[in-house]
C-alpha cells in the first residue's frame, strides 16, 4: 500500500522518505531481518529435529515447514528483496533448491519420516552454508568487545529483537565452532560464567 499508493498528504516528507527506504532496503536493515529469520530457522529446526527424535512426526513436520519458511525468506532478504506473503513464488525463481525442498516435503509420496529424514540432512547443511550471512549482525555486536556474557548480549540495544532466539542460536553457533566459550571466574569456588 505504501509502495504502490498515491499519496495525498506528506507532512515533511516521510512518506516520501519511507518509500524510498523500501525501494532501496538498506545493507543494515536486511542483514538485521536475515539475523532475525536465521535466529528463527535454527529454532524451528532446533524443535523440529527434537520432535523427529522424540517419533512426533507431525509436530516435526509443522516447524520443518517453519524453518524452510524463514530459510525462504533469508533467500529473499539476501537477494534486497521484502519477502510477500506468497514468499514460494518469490522463491521458486531466485533460488529453486529451497524450493524443491518445500515441494519434496509438501508433495513427495514417501512416509512423512522418511520425508523428514532426508530433510533435516539436506536443512543442517542449508543452515551451515546461511552461518555467514545469518550471523552478521550478531558477530558485528560481538566484536565490540572481547568476552560477552549472555545477559550483556540480551541487553545490548542492537540486539533487542534477538531475545527470543538468540539463545538457541548462540548454543548452535557454538556447536558449529563458530562461536568459542569461555569460562569466567567467580567469587564462587569451582563456579564459572560462561562467556562467548
């Protein structure tokens, strides 16, 4: 509506200015969306994999179809795009491999595990590669000083929309060997805060 409509009245030009802002997309605003639809993918996954586990299929198949949702929408933002709410068709043409994903999922005739199985293989090697890109915002916070805990991160006003799932996506990061831990003395004996 703000894009496409005709404006009447413009008080100090702010619509003008905001249409401007959306055509344009700055570098800063989409690699703060792409952090927060990464923080959201590792997530799902996250809960999706602990549902597969756990033989709750159905749940696993409700977030594994979350999760390629929020990697559609890195795919979009990445490209200086605003995700549409008909964010498939956005995708089938900028990038066919996440969408053949979603359609194996949604149509493929095999069992709903076996559809989740090769999923969550093709999904942990889809979110490695998105690392970089999914986790700029947060490794330009994090270099502002040399060891964070985890409630000065929660705290920092860059990272405000993270609270959510900044956590989730910490421990993953962690995992994966991109973030390193430390440990903190306290006034404790044997007792430690973790850093990153």
């Amino acid at each position: 509506w703000i894009v496409n409509g005709r404006v009447l009245f413009d008080r100090n030009e702010y619509v003008a200015e905001l249409i401007d802002r959306l055509n344009t997309f700055p570098f800063a605003e989409r690699k703060l969306k792409i952090g927060l639809e990464y923080g959201k993918l590792i997530r799902r996954y996250v809960e999706g994999k602990a549902f597969f586990e756990a033989n709750q299929f159905l749940d696993a198949y409700n977030a594994v179809v979350h999760a390629l949702h929020h990697l559609a929408r890195i795919e979009v933002i990445d490209r200086g795009f605003h995700p549409e709410t008909t964010v498939w068709s956005q995708v089938r043409q900028m990038e066919p491999q996440v969408y053949k994903l979603y359609s194996e999922l949604i149509e493929s005739h095999e069992s709903l595990e076996k559809r989740l199985e090769l999923l969550f293989l093709a999904n942990d090697f889809l979110i490695h590669s998105k690392a970089e890109i999914g986790s700029a915002h947060l490794f330009e916070v994090m270099k502002e000083k040399d060891i964070w805990q985890f409630g000065e991160l929660l705290q920092h006003h860059d990272l405000k929309h993270f609270t959510q799932d900044l956590g989730v996506m910490l421990d993953y990061l962690t995992e994966k060997g991109l973030i390193n831990v430390c440990q903190i003395e306290t006034k404790g004996q044997a007792v430690y805060h973790r850093g990153y």
